[in-house]
C-alpha cells in the first residue's frame, strides 16, 4: 500500500507528512511564486476597496478614455473613472465568481463521476447521460440558458458557470476511477474483503486528487473566463460593479482608441489564470504519490 | 535556473504585451489613392438581413436591401418631404378621405411586365392578408378603383393624415410573382427597382446587380452587396481594410480612429430616433411632477450626449426629434442641480430614494443606464442598473397593469414613417398603457389623449401644427420620461464612394451610387 | 464490440426524445415572445394577435410539442420565423463554415497540443518543458474574443495579410482557426504532459526501459500509446466545446456559422431554428462520446467493454 496516499494514515503521522510536503512544495519556486500572486490577489480581494487610490465609481467627464499617466497610472474609462482602483475593486468579484463556481461544480461533479466510475450500472449510465445532456449544449448557451431563465445576477453567474463546470469533472473523475478501478492495489483491497464505500473514498478517491488538482486549476482559469464571456455576451454578473470581465468586454468597444482599457483588464485575467494553472501544477507534482 | 525561469515569464509577457499594445497604437497610415479598386460596392451592415418579403419588413436593415428592387408610390426625399416615386402626381380630397393616384408610365418590372392599375390591385389585395404587416395600410382602404391603368383611387375608411407617409412603407411586387407565392418572393424577388435580385447567402450576404431598363437610369455600379458584419470592431476594420465600401452604423467610439484617413469619409445626421427613459408615474416615489422635473433638471444632457453618444447625438427639446412632421422646441431643462434638489425638496422627497432602471443587455445601452445612475445619486436617488436580455425586458415591460414591476425603462423610439402620431401614440397615449403597448410610463393625460384623436381626422397642416404642440408642450411639461437626447445616424465611407443616400432612419437609398 | 455499437446507437434514440421535450420546455419557458420580433415594435395590438393565431402560438403548449414531434418524426424541421426560409435549409448553408472551422482549429491544435505535451513531459524540467507550459497556460488565459479582435487589428488592418473575417478565401479562415484552436492546443498540451509523466513512471515503462530498448521507442510505444486514453477524452470533450467556443469567434471574424445562428434565433425567439440547432449539436455530442467510449476500448486493453 505504499503507493496509496496520505489522507488514509493516521492523524499523527499526517502531520510529519504534511511537513515533508511544505518542504516538498517550497523546493518548486514558480509553484511558491504562483502561490505569492494568489495571496496578493486575495488580499486586494479583500482591501481592494481600502488600497484604491480613487472611488471605482466615481465619474470626471472630462477626462473620458484617459492613458496611463502619474494621476490614473492605468489611465481613465468609458467615464472618466480610474482603471486602476476599479481593477482593485473588482478583484472580489472576478475571483470570487470563478472560485465559489468551481467550488460548487467540482464538488458535486467530483462526486458523481467517482460513484459512476466505480459502481458502472445503472449509476454510471444516469450519470453519464445527464452529463451527455449538459454537455451536448455548448458551455457558453447553457450559461446564457440558465441565465435566461433564473434571470441575471452574480449568484445566478456563479450557478450557471458550476452547472457546467459539473459534468467535467464528473467525466474525468469517472475515467480516472475507471483506471484505478482495475489497479492493483484496488483489486488487492477487494480481494481482503473491503467495503464498497470504504474502497471508494479510501482507496479509488484520494488516487484521483491529483487528476482533480489538475482539472480544478484549468477550470478555475475556465471560469474566469467563462464569466468574462458572459459579460461580453451580455448577461454579466453585474454592469456597474466594477469586474474584470466586464471592463474587459466593455473595453473592446474602445481597442483602436483607448487599448488600456482592453490591455490592463485582460492581462490581470491573464496573470491570474497564469498563477493558478503554476500553483496546480506545483500541487501536483508535490502531492502526486508515484513521483515522491 | 529558477530565476531564468521567472525572468522568462515577465520577459515574455511584457514582449507579448507591448508587441500587442506598439502594434495597435501605430497608425499605420494607408496611402491609397481615393480610387475604388472594383465597381463592386460592399455595404457592411451591423445585422442579419431577414425575410425578403417587401410586404411584411419591420427593420430598417431589410427595407434597405429590398428598397434596391422594390418601390413604392410616393417616398420621402433626404428633406423629409413625401415627393412622387412610382406615381406621377397625387391628389388629396379636401376631407382627407380619398386619394387618387396618377401613375407613371412606361415603368418595367424585372420580369418585363409594365408597372400599372392591375399590379397595385394585386398587391393591395395580397396585403388583405391579416398576416402581413402591411395589412394595417390596406386596412384603412375602404374603397379602391381602378378606372385606367395610370390611375388609382383609394377611400379610406375614415380620414387619416398618417395615410401618405404610411404609402411610403408601401411596395410593390410584379402581380406574376404574387401569383406564384411567397416561396417565389423570397427567393427571386421582382420589382421595379434599379436592382434585380442576385444571390443571397443566408447569415451572409445579398447581392443585387442594377437593373438595364430601370426607368429613372440603370444604377453605375457593377454590383451592389449587402453583408451583415455584427461586432463593431470587425466592421470598421473592413471598411479600414477595403473589403467594405460603405459601413453602416458607424460606431461613435471608433470615429476618432478612421477620421484622420484620408480615404475615408463620415456622414453623420439627426435621425428619427428619441432617447428618453420612462418614468412610472403610477409609482409613489414618482407620482409627483416635480419630481419627474426635478431629474430631468438632475441629468446633463452636454454630458451624457458626450459620454456615451461622443458627442454623436442631438439635443432634444421635446418628447420626440426635430426629423419628426410638427416639432415644437419646449423651454429645456438645462443641467441644474440647485433647481432639482429645490424641486425634490418641495415634494418633499429630498432625502431621496430608491429605482431600478431596466433596459437591453448591449453595451451602449448599459452604458446609457450607468450615466443615469451616477446622475440621479447627485440628488440622492439610487439607482439599481439592471440590463436585462432584449426579450426578457418586453416580456417585463408588458406585465399586467396591477403587477407591474417597472421603474425606470432606458428605451429609445423611432417613427418609421415620420408622422408625428407614429412617434407618440404607441408610447404616450392612455390607451397604450401596457400590456400592448409601450407607455411605460402609464402616462395618462386627457388632454394629450384627446388631442392625439382629434388630431388623426385633421388634413390642415396649420391646425395640426396647433394641436401637436399643444401635445408637446403638456408631455414636456409633464415629464413622464427623461428627454435625453436624439441619435445621430452616421455611416462611414470610402472616399471614392458617392451618391449613397443615408437616411435619419438609417435606411440607405443607393440608387444613385457611384463608385469613382 | 458490433453489438455494444448498435446497443449503444440505439440506447441513443430515447435519451434525444428526452433531449427534444427538454429543448422545446427550454425554449418556450424562457421569456420572450417571438411575435414581437416578427412584427415589430410598432405593431398594434391587434396586429400581434393576429399573427400569433396564424402562427398557431395561441394553441396549448403539448399540442404544439406534438406537431413539432410530428413534423421532426417526417423530417421537417418547419420554418424560420426571421427569414421565412426552410430550417434545413439554414442550417446546411450555415454549417459549411463552421465545420471547416472546427476541422482546421482541432486539426492544428490536436497536432502542436500533443507535440508540445509530449516534448514537454519527455523534457521534464527543462527549458523547453517550461516554454511549452508557457505556450499551453497562454493559450488557456487568453480570452478568444479578445484575441481575435486584436489579431484583426494587427494582421489584417495594420499588416493586410489576411482578410478581417468572411469566409471568401482559405486565408479567411487562418485567424478564426488560430483563435478557436488556442484553447483546446493549450488544454491538450497539458493533459498529454500529465498522462505522459504517468505513463513515464508506470512500471511497463520502467521494464522496457531497462530491458534495454531504446529511449525514443519507449516513449512512443509505450508511454505514449498508453497516455492517448485520456488524451482521446479531452479531445472529445474539446470538441463538443469548439462549437460554444465558435459562438464567439464566428461574430468576432463575421462567420455565417452555426453558433453565431445560434445566438440570433435565440434572440429572435426564433424558436424551431433553436430547437433544430439544439438538438444537431446534442446528436453531434452524443455521437462524438460513443466513438471516444469505442475508442477508449482500442486504446486501453485494460478496459473492457461489457
């Protein structure tokens, strides 16, 4: 059972483990980096409204499509408001979107994809057809759909981004059961008389996180995006708040004329996906029991 | 090997962004001639063309394209003035109930038959069909007769001085091609237009070629295509790179990027459209008129026409556009935030409160919305912005009466025949208080309905006159909205195009287009 | 295997009834009411009642689902409500573009994402495995629009290399594909790197390894063969997606496809061209999943079909 993981042993031992993989993870610097970028943007999350330097919200006609200069270091708007406080502002939204969405849909489709992976049957084809269904219409449509029918607002956003971030993971999972299923340790444990349950979230689930770390960074970049093309279709979680998805889709109107509108917006979407995809990258290889 | 690692990742985004940024920032100025390439003119538009059935169109894109094929008895000049078409002369009768129509001769459709009495009989018959939208023409003709081929008498049922503008609307369809059905209208349409019918690519495009025996002149032109090109963006850059000739709109915000170029031409004008924002005056914290005038008072029009329209747009002073038959300019309520917060506070609503505003989930729309609501938080009212799909708003919008849920719609009309009652009726009369029609206001006034009335069964331009400004003054005075402003239609060109006819509906007339 | 096909094929059949009475509740529960549309805002009153009893839209909601179901059944696919023509007909006209577009965007993106993923996992560590992930996590942080309207600006606007949209030319669809293909190149770039660096360290490997057989053989027959299984379901997975992803791109680069006719009968109500459109992508989908599920089979012998 060596190469089973650490949530199966003792509570004890989990701690000198965890120890190994703080030390595991600080060796992968870009991982480490990743993980500092994260940390700042919680933070702007967090005191974004405290740190900007000017109100989000606050119009100068004036001073309409301004370029970055030492007032507006990332320049003005479409309303004479500062680019740079609304991006700090609207870190609490753009992320908060995307996290509490993939939350949501990796938990459920985390669970039904490992259930219908190791008990097939019945349970597999319910699972894997309700997923046919919500995967047979394109992501973008079905968000619009559910949008469309549980009307606009940033929880019915994050709703409509999880509901189809579930039959991914559900997908995936299921196939990453599938092969663990037929591994050796698994049939191992079968064959001394395991239960079911037991077998599953012992033995099948923990070998799969990693499959899920990997899956669950790529969406929460999905998300962000899914949520930025949202807004630019129109059904945006919010228009007045300040998001970077919608001053992105908003921005594209003024590319030729004001290209920091599209310029900061997109490359905070970028850096942040960016930092997510590192931080799961290293997780992996940290958590990953056949490399250690 | 770490450091290199993380000093490549800020060295390729800093490349990728500034690569990105330098290369869009450069103006790389086209040095072409102002010589058109081809004789083939390209007309980018920003939406699908739809049915080509010129009996049953309701957007101004559509009547575009089939306007190249079809015509009608009389048309409005670029002056707004109804001037003769495929009729010679007209005459109405002094109580506004017949009209008789002479027309031209010598007019060939584009299957070669003559244009005469027979085939405005055919096409009035065919839009007995209550299924068509120009039924409602045909629907007030009582009576018609044919008593030569070059003449046509219509009595309406009873007298209505929308009538002549509404025959504008109206075109007509070789009588062979009616027989054959609509299949055969949609697919190979024939009028009497300069163009005849080429090909169409459904979502794409459709291509008319100038017709030889076209009774004012073939058109110069090789061939004339119209491409439906929806995002903004990828439509300047056509007309930028010369894959289109002619764009139609021209998005206000990209102006500034193709006015330096020589090879490129904008025309911009006062269209038929009113920008306004419905006020419910049937909610308690809008009930009172000083209130309504009091945000009229609180919103800088200078501003909003600049922000979100850059400066693309006209003021108005009354509740539809000067473009419009009978515009009456009002005393305007110019930007004053002293007079408002005085107003809100002798109706005693000075510690302000709350409204949602609703409106289409596009972003000049959104835009619109937001420049409300920074406004109105200068005298303490709170706005909820929420954009909402074009659908879901009407669906809202036509609630029943005691469950209505609107506060403030951001919306804009246009009159697509210029009469005065087209561009009030649907909006401000008592009758059209919602669900039908559009009042969301639920403006009621007496007066105003009366007038509106009374006007209809009038043919005396002076008296009309009288009675719509009296319309106007009390709507103004009223202010069951927020008279914002009046849009500008503007398209942008190729230089070496001419003779291209915009419209302040946004039709295009390109009879007379030329490429040089 | 026959059999599991036809079972599989014919298991189809019920599951897109399902799907049909899903659409059609779908697309008839969500406000909006395409009468408006048709005729107009200036219509009266009466007028609109007209036309919704001619449409037949005044009828109860089942026996309007049964007559479609009828109509489906015989192959018609009734009338677009915008332009009057046959849906069929549409629909055959509009998924020329799109196919050529999601055949060139998957082609090159299947072709450079393995290539990469496997470089990269073979090069663990390395310069070019950092380079690669660099290539890979750009490609899924970019938003498509985005980029494509920037692509408009830089090679068609200012260099005048390719056209800005259309589908005239073969260049036409050079940046469309580019921008829809960046996404799926990205994800399968490091889902190939994941399964190769499983199948690196798997046993089999280890023993062909030092069985002696060459380092190149190794990983193409056994680590590679062996890492396709979860590449073939990303691939899968992806291209049910490219068609949401080319909603966008098609009205960024002015693509008479699929998608973008999509999202205007959607916004027309236009209700049996949503309905028809929905169901083709849900039967595109399905069919896509039975041939990764058979070829998961093929690939991976550890598998069994039942």
């Amino acid at each position: 059972m060596q190469t089973s993981t650490f949530i199966d042993q003792p509570i004890k031992k989990a701690e000198s483990r965890a120890k190994y993989y703080f030390r595991k993870f600080f060796q992968r610097k870009t991982a480490v980096i990743a993980a500092v970028i994260i940390l700042i943007f919680l933070f702007f999350a967090i005191f974004g409204p405290q740190i900007a330097p000017f109100d989000p919200s606050l119009p100068d006609y004036d001073n309409l499509y301004g370029a970055p200069d030492a007032v507006h270091w990332f320049g003005t708007d479409e309303f004479g408001r500062d680019v740079l406080s609304r991006l700090l502002v609207g870190t609490r939204n753009s992320l908060g979107v995307s996290l509490a969405s993939v939350l949501i849909g990796a938990a459920i489709g985390t669970f039904l994809g490992v259930l219908a992976g190791y008990y097939g049957g019945i349970i597999d084809s319910i699972v894997m057809r309700g997923s046919d269904i919500l995967f047979a219409m394109p992501d973008i449509l079905l968000a619009i759909a559910i949008v469309a029918i549980i009307g606009p607002g940033i929880i019915n956003v994050v709703i409509a981004v999880a509901v189809f971030t579930i039959p991914s993971f559900a997908r995936i999972m299921r196939s990453a059961t599938l092969s663990v299923k037929s591994s050796l340790y698994v049939e191992a444990a079968r064959s001394i008389g395991c239960k079911n349950s037991r077998i599953l979230w012992v033995h099948i689930f923990p070998s799969t996180v990693q499959s899920m770390i990997v899956n669950f960074t790529m969406r929460i970049g999905t998300a962000i995006l899914a949520a930025a093309s949202l807004s630019f279709l129109g059904y945006g979680a919010k228009v007045d708040e300040p998001d970077w998805g919608a001053m992105l889709s908003s921005g594209r109107n003024y590319l030729d004329i004001a290209p920091h509108l599209v310029y900061f917006p997109g490359l905070l979407i970028f850096i942040a996906v960016l930092a997510f995809n590192l931080l799961g990258d290293g997780l992996r290889d940290t958590l990953d029991p056949k490399l250690k | 090997m770490y450091k290199r690692k993380i000093l490549f990742v800020f060295i390729f985004l800093t490349v990728f962004a500034f690569a990105a940024q330098g290369l869009l920032t450069v103006s790389a100025q086209s040095d072409n001639a102002a010589k058109a390439p081809d004789q083939d003119l390209v007309i980018a538009f920003n939406n699908d063309i739809r049915a080509l059935d010129p009996h049953n169109v309701s957007d101004t894109l559509t009547i575009s394209a089939t306007r190249t094929m079809y015509e009608s008895l009389v048309k409005f000049n670029e002056k707004q003035e109804i001037v003769p078409l495929l009729a010679e002369s007209y005459e109405i009768s002094d109580d506004g109930m017949t009209y008789t129509f002479h027309l031209r001769s010598g007019v060939l459709f584009h299957d070669g038959t003559e244009f005469n009495s027979d085939a405005v009989k055919a096409n009035i018959d065919r839009c007995k069909d209550e299924s068509l939208r120009q039924n409602r023409i045909v629907k007030q003709i009582a009576n018609a007769e044919y008593p030569d081929p070059y003449t046509v008498i219509l009595t309406l049922a009873k007298p209505n001085n929308t009538f002549l503008n509404k025959m504008t609307m109206f075109d007509f369809i070789a009588p062979a091609t009616i027989a054959a059905g609509e299949e055969k209208i949609l697919r190979e349409p024939c009028g009497t237009g300069p163009y005849t019918f080429k090909d169409r690519v459904e979502g794409d495009h459709v291509t008319v070629v100038p017709f030889e025996k076209y009774w004012d002149g073939a058109p110069q032109v090789a061939s004339l295509t119209f491409k439906a090109v929806p995002e903004d963006g990828a439509r300047v850059a056509m007309l930028q790179t010369g894959e289109a000739d002619y764009i139609y709109p021209m998005p206000t915000t990209q102006i500034k990027v193709v006015e330096g170029k020589k090879d490129i031409l904008i025309d911009a004008k006062t269209s038929n459209i009113m920008r306004y924002v419905t006020l419910n005056t049937e909610l308690e914290q809008l009930k009172d008129k000083r209130v309504r005038q009091a945000i009229n008072y609180a919103v800088d029009k200078d501003a909003y026409i600049k922000t979100v329209f850059n400066g693309y747009a006209s003021k108005v002073y009354s509740c539809y556009p000067e473009t419009i038959q009978y515009y009456a300019p009002q005393p305007p309520y110019d930007f004053n935030l002293e007079k408002a917060k005085a107003l809100m506070k002798e109706a005693g609503a000075e510690n302000g409160f709350k409204l949602t505003i609703w409106g289409d989930n596009i972003t000049s729309e959104e835009k619109g919305m937001q420049f409300i609501q920074q406004q109105l938080k200068q005298i303490g009212i709170d706005v909820d912005v929420m954009p909402m799909e074009a659908n879901v708003v009407a669906e809202k919008i036509q609630a029943e009466r005691d469950k209505a849920e609107v506060n403030m719609w951001y919306v804009n009309w246009s009159a697509s025949s210029f009469d005065a009652d087209g561009a009030i009726r649907a909006i401000l009369h008592g009758e059209s208080i919602p669900p039908g029609q559009y009042n969301s206001a639920y403006y009621n006034n007496e007066e105003v309905n009366k007038l509106m009335d009374e006007a209809l069964a009038i043919t005396d331009p002076k008296i009309l006159q009288e009675k719509y400004a009296r319309i106007q003054e009390i709507v103004w005075d009223d202010a069951p909205w927020i008279f914002l402003a009046s849009d500008q239609v503007i398209s942008g060109y190729k230089s070496y195009c001419s003779g291209i006819q915009l419209y302040p509906d946004g039709a295009i007339d390109c009879s007379k287009a030329k490429l040089n | 295997m026959g059999r599991y096909f036809v079972k599989r094929v014919l298991g189809t059949i019920p599951l897109l009834l399902v799907i049909s009475f899903l659409i059609f509740m779908f697309i008839h529960l969500i406000p909006g009411d395409p009468v408006r549309n048709m005729a107009g805002r200036e219509a009266t009153t009466e007028e609109l009642e007209n036309l919704r009893e001619s449409m037949g839209f005044n009828k109860p909601l089942y026996q309007q689902y049964f007559s479609y179901l009828n109509d489906l059944v015989h192959g018609d696919l009734g009338i677009s409500y915008k332009t009057k023509l046959p849906v069929s007909e549409m629909m055959i006209g509009r998924l020329k573009p799109t196919l050529k577009l999601t055949f060139f965007a998957t082609l090159w993106s299947t072709i450079v994402g393995i290539a990469i993923g496997v470089l990269s996992a073979v090069n663990r560590g390395k310069l070019i495995d950092y380079l690669g992930m660099l290539i890979a996590i750009s490609g899924i942080s970019i938003p498509g629009f985005w980029l494509g309207l920037v692509m408009i600006q830089i090679f068609s606007v200012k260099l005048g290399w390719v056209p800005t949209g259309g589908l005239d030319t073969w260049r036409s669809y050079i940046l469309p594909s580019i921008t829809l293909g960046c996404g799926i190149m990205a994800i399968l770039a490091r889902f190939s790197r994941s399964s190769m660096l499983d199948s690196l360290g798997e046993d089999y490997v280890r023993t062909a390894r030092a069985k002696g057989q060459r380092e190149r053989l190794v990983i193409l027959r056994h680590a590679f063969r062996n890492s396709l299984v979860q590449v073939v379901t990303v691939i899968g997975l992806q291209i049910g997606g490219l068609l949401a992803g080319s909603v966008l791109i098609e009205t960024v680069f002015t693509i008479p496809g699929l998608g973008r006719l999509l999202v205007d009968s959607l916004a027309f109500r236009d209700y049996k061209v949503v309905q028809a459109l929905l169901l083709f992508f849900s039967f595109e989908y399905i069919l896509i999943n039975l041939i990764v599920d058979l070829l998961y089979g093929v690939l991976n012998p550890r598998i069994r079909l039942k």
